[in-house]
C-alpha cells in the first residue's frame, strides 16, 4: 500500500512539474504537491494502524 502511494505521488509530482514547464502556473504544480502530502500522511496512518505500531 505504502509503495502504491509513493507511485501515485511521483506520478503526481511528474504531472505537476510538467505543467510548470508547459505552462509556467505553479499553482497547478502546489496543488498537486499538497494533495500528493495528504495521501502520504493517509498512507503512512493506515499502514500504522494495519501494523500495530
């Protein structure tokens, strides 16, 4: 779950910096940036919570 996440949020980082070099709007770029953090504190909860530690 955990490797899936960080995939996801490469994946969202890519998209991100590809816009910037696209377009130049880095808001585009922050938001992804944001919404990859949140899933990796999801993740990192879950996998805590699943585990036991």
């Amino acid at each position: 779950m955990l490797a899936l996440s960080i995939l996801v949020i490469a994946v969202l980082v890519g998209v991100g910096l590809l816009q910037v070099y696209l377009s130049g709007d880095y808001g585009s770029f922050f938001r992804s940036i944001g919404i990859g953090l949140l899933l990796l504190l999801f993740s990192v909860g879950f996998y805590r919570k699943w585990h036991g530690t």
